[in-house]
C-alpha cells in the first residue's frame, strides 16, 4: 500500500464515521471499468448500486454537468430555473404523464410519496392515512422510510417506529388484502425487489393491487428507485406490467450519479401537495436537472435499452450455464439488465472471490448475487465477467 493511500485511510479512520463496511479506495471510472488507489482495474457489475446506469463518466452527461457548472449551479427554488421543466417533461413523457416534484435521493423521494398519501387519505376520511408495504421491501434509511422498509433488522436500535405502517407478503395478493382496513391510504411497493433478493413481482400481483386499489379508493405508490431509469430493459420497469401507479418514486440512475430524485404524481393528484406544503433546498437544482436531461437524451437517442435487453439475454444464457454446472445455484431471475442468482450461502465468498479477480459484483438478501451492470456494456465484457465468475464459482 503506497504512503498517500495509508494516509487517507488513516484521515478517513479518524474522521469519517465508520457506517459502512468497505475496504477498497476507489479513484477513477470510465464506462464499465473502475480504477482503485493502487491501480487495479476492475469491471463493474455494480455501477454504484444501479446508479451509474450508462456507465462511469459517460462523455454526454460529463460535457452537460461541465456547461451547467459554468453557467448556474443553483439558484433555490425560491425561483424557477430552465432545467426542471425541461427534465419533467422527459419524466412525464416517458412514463405517465404526471407531475414532479424534484428530490436528491430515494429515501427522499419516498418521504414525499408517503406524505402525499397521508395527505390525500387525511382529506377522504377521518384517520385514513396507513401505508400497506411490503415483507422484504427496502425504501431508505430515514425515519419513515425505514417505519415503511419491511426488513425489520434496519430499525434495530432506532425505536419507536413511526407508526402508520402495514406490512404485507410481497406476490400474495391475498396477504394484501387482508391488510386493508378504513384507515389505508395506500400501497407501496417495488415492481421488482431489489434489496430484497431481486424479486420481480409477478404480473398478477401489480394487475391484482391496481384492483385493490380501485375498488378500496387507495393509492398505489411505486417505487422505482433502484429500477428505473432504463435498469429493467425499458424505462420504469412498471411498464412490463402495463399497471400504471397513482404516483412513483425514482432515484438512483436519474442524474447517472449526481444527486437527483424525483416523485411523480398522476395529474388527478397534483392539487394534494400545494404551495408551502412540501419543500427541497437541493431539490432540482439546475446542474442536477442538466445531468437528468442529458441522462434521458442518451436512453433516447444511443440504443441505450435495446442493447440493455440484448444483454441481458447474453448475462441470463451464460448464468444458466453456469447454473448447470454447480448444483448451489438455485435460481436465476431477471428483468433487463437487473440479475439475481441465488448461490446460498456461498454469496459473500463469491463476491470476495470476484473481487479479487477485478469483478465487482453485489449481493441482495441472504443468498442472493445481485449484477446490474452498465446498460451500456458490449459483449466482450459480459463474457469477460462471467469468466472470471466462473473462477470464484469453482
Ligand atoms: C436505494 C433505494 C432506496 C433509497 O435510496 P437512497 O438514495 O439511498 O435514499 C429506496 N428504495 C429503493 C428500492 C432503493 O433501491
């Protein structure tokens, strides 16, 4: 370990608090490869937790974050900028058509779900305003969020729990069901769980919630922050189902790894949240709305999903393969270019195994790996990571 690494990590032991387990210092990226502070080079199959979608430092969104910066970083929302409507249009158009309200991360965004559902129930009738969520989901680690995250090991040391939330079993409509009472407000759930293990919801399920929605005047709250943004093969992966939600979150792969979220709400609902009752100081600042438009440019205009689902047939061959060959593997799912494959508990030894290697790969659940490569990736490289994971594999 050369001296000015030492050093840093030293300042970092010092300084940072230690929340998070890690142990490689990361110094450069460009599209599918990162670079640590000794030089190794490494292929990601992570892109900072789907975040980074089109691949580290992609030149269109590095030359719109270059422009912005020299022009207007920030304003408040005190005042409109030229960015945000430009960006909510794009949302708009590319999902349901509704209105934004611009955030900086998913946890955020989710908050702002959460308080338009309270806000919309506590105006139906008296004390409706209980979330139903989901066993196995994860939606942020702040208070709410974490009250609404159905993984309870997250809350631990954190008591009391914000009330208000139900918790249901994630693909059993029946579970749902019987959880609605007169003071549910709404649903919330991920189309695919991502924490949770990779879990694509089946298409009964989100059919089966919309109805119960519908007929129990409740909303349905999607959150998309780990799965939009092109992750699934097209750009909500809501739009698999044909099951259009009331209102969604969106995060991660918004800003391709600027602060950047945003929660869109049906038309219908825009009049909930009215001057003065929600606010974001950060919240769509101009140079994070011009790394979003350059973000949707790109998924438009350079074949970003069609090569995402090309892909992500290659990775599920080449796994299937694999599979084939070591009995632990269990189970392959996947939506576009979001994969899980279950390996029981050899998960966090393959992981290290890649790693050492130069692949970095992730993990979901208990016995869940979980890859979420660029949408960008080519083929080379595909085959060059399910080589070197076939050697942590042996
Ligand atoms: C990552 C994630 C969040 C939380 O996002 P943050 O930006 O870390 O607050 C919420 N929901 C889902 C589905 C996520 O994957």
């Amino acid at each position: 370990m050369n001296s000015e690494l030492q050093r840093l990590l030293a300042m970092q032991n010092d300084h940072v608090l230690n929340t998070y387990t890690r142990d490689t210092m990361m110094v450069r990226g460009q599209g599918s490869y990162l670079w640590d502070a000794e030089g190794r080079r490494y292929l990601d199959f992570t892109m900072g937790i789907s975040v980074c979608n089109l691949g580290h430092c992609h030149p269109r969104v590095t030359a719109a974050l270059c422009a912005q910066a020299g022009t207007l970083v920030h304003a408040s929302n005190l005042f409109y900028n030229d960015k945000q409507p430009q960006l909510a249009k794009l949302i708009a158009d590319h999902s349901f058509g509704g209105k934004v309200f611009f955030a900086n991360s998913g946890a955020e965004a989710n908050e702002g779900l959460i308080k338009l559902a309270r806000r919309w129930g506590n105006t139906q009738s008296d004390g409706k305003n209980n979330i139903i969520a989901m066993e196995n989901s994860f939606h942020g680690r702040t208070l709410a969020t974490l009250a609404a995250t159905g993984r309870s090991k997250y809350r631990v040391g954190f008591q009391p729990d914000m009330p208000g939330f139900d918790f249901a079993t994630y693909n059993d409509l029946d579970s749902v069901k019987a959880k609605i009472t007169p003071r549910t407000a709404a649903i919330l759930v991920e189309p695919v769980l991502g924490e949770g293990g990779v879990v694509p919801a089946t298409p009964q399920f989100l059919t089966g919630l919309r109805q119960l929605c519908d007929q129990n005047n409740l909303l349905l709250l999607f959150d998309e922050v780990q799965t939009g943004m092109g992750r699934t093969g097209k750009f909500f992966a809501h739009q698999h189902f044909g099951v259009i939600p009331d209102a969604m979150s969106m995060a991660k792969a918004l800003g391709n790894g600027i602060p950047l979220a945003a929660f869109e709400v049906q038309q219908r609902l825009a009049d909930v949240l009215t001057p003065g009752t929600h606010a974001s100081t950060f919240g769509g600042t101009p140079l994070a709305c011009a790394a979003g438009i350059a973000v949707f440019e790109t998924l438009e205009q350079e074949n970003v999903l069609a090569n995402a689902n090309a892909m992500g047939e290659l990775f599920e061959q080449e796994l299937t393969a694999l599979k084939a060959k070591h009995s632990y593997v269990t189970d392959i799912r996947r939506l576009g270019l979001m994969l899980g494959v279950d390996v029981g508990e050899k998960v966090k030894a393959i992981q290290e195994g890649c790693r050492k290697r130069g692949l970095l790969v992730l993990t979901a659940g208990e016995q869940t790996l979980r890859l979420m490569p660029a949408l960008t990736i080519n083929r080379e490289q595909v085959l060059e990571g399910i080589a070197i994971l076939a050697e942590a594999m042996a």
